[in-house]
C-alpha cells in the first residue's frame, strides 16, 4: 500500500475515533442533565419539604385534601401529610393556566377550592366540581377591573342565596376534576385537551370516589 494512502487511512480512523468518543461524551452529559428528580417509589412520602413550592395547607391531621401540580401534571391525594395516592399524569385546560381565569379562556385557575358538587352522571365519568371562582378571586378580579361593580354585586347576591359560586360572571367556572368519558387513554396523554378542568383518567376518577367528598380542600398550583 502506497505510503500516502496508509497516511490519509490512519488520519480517517482517528478522525472517526474522535468524533465517536466525543459523541457518547456528549450523551452522556446529556442523560446527567435530564436524570429525573422527582419523588420515587423509595423516597419517604411524608416529607413537607417536598411541598416547598406550594404554600401548605392548613389541614387536619387525617383530614383528606387534593394537590395538584401543574408543572409535573400529577394529582396527589393526602391525608393529613399522608400521602395516599399518585396519578403521575393529568391534563387541564388547552391555554394553560391563571390566577384568574376567565370565562371561555380555556385556563385552569390557579389556587385553593373547595369541591362544592360531585356529578356521577357525568359524561366525563365522574365530575368533582370546585368553587371557582372563589370570593377571595373574585374579589381580587373586582379590584382589578376584570368584574365591573355589578358582576361583582351579582357574584355577592348569588353566594349569599345559593352558597356557592355562579358561573355566569367574567369569571365563568363548571371547574373540576373528572375522567375521560369516552375519549381514548393516549389522547389524553399526549396533549392537554379540558377547556379548564384537571382531567385524569376513568380508573383514576373513580378511585378518587371513596375519598372525595364536597367540602374537600383542592390545592391547584
């Protein structure tokens, strides 16, 4: 073989050497960055520091109440600092989500309900409806401008003589957590579809049935 062709050969080689190694390097910097940090199986599910972001509830020791965590899309059920069940996937509404959300937006609200009514004929499977808007909202949404003196005397009027929030203002509402219905499982999961509603799916709902009640407190952040 010809002295130059041995050269330009060896030279290639290396090359490739190179370019190969530099490759995997590369990969695995990038499996490091996006090893996953969130709570496993083995980590101790009783760790409040684990809730650093989200203000904490003031509950009762065996109270039952709701988080839901829009940034991880995952519903976890407590009781007290217990935490009893984790859906690792929920979709909400397809415009993401507000403090204040207004009516036909598409927004999830943002904050602390109440579930207020369960619908157990819902064609969404099972429907826990929450208080949004609630008077603190809607009194920060009056100060704010978004309702006018007379949605905001309207709102007043119809919490005092119904006990719960109407969903005719601005500020709409029918807000909840409920099933799929009839919608396939792998919709659900690779787009976010509610018109402002958490969404999990019919098995998940219904094995909320036996914990949720109305009165239980729904952490939505």
């Amino acid at each position: 073989m010809p002295k130059s062709l041995l050269v330009v050969l060896t030279a290639t080689l290396l090359l490739i050497t190179t370019s190969v190694q530099a490759s995997l390097h590369g990969f695995a910097s990038s499996v490091a960055t996006i090893a996953p940090t969130a709570p496993t199986a083995e980590r101790p599910v009783l760790l409040w520091s684990e809730l650093a972001v989200i203000e904490l509830p003031a509950v009762a020791p065996e109270e039952v109440w709701v988080r839901i965590d829009l940034n991880r899309r995952e519903l976890a059920l407590f009781q007290g600092e217990r935490r009893v069940l984790t859906f690792p996937y929920l979709a909400f509404g397809t415009a993401g989500a507000n403090r204040i959300r207004l009516q036909g937006s598409s927004q999830t609200p943002i904050g602390d309900f109440r579930i207020d009514r369960i619908n157990r004929q819902s064609r969404f499977e099972l429907f826990f409806g929450i208080d949004y808007p609630t008077p603190e909202i809607a009194h920060e949404a009056w100060q704010n401008g978004v309702l006018s003196d007379q949605d905001y005397h309207d709102y007043q009027q119809y919490r005092r003589q119904y006990g719960r929030s109407p969903a005719y203002t601005p500020l709409g509402g029918h807000i909840g957590i409920h099933g799929l219905g009839n919608r396939p499982v792998n919709f659900h999961q690779i787009r976010d579809w509610t018109e402002g509603c958490i969404a999990v799916t019919n098995t998940e709902i219904q094995m909320l049935e036996r914990w949720l009640d109305v009165g239980t407190l729904v952490v939505i952040r």
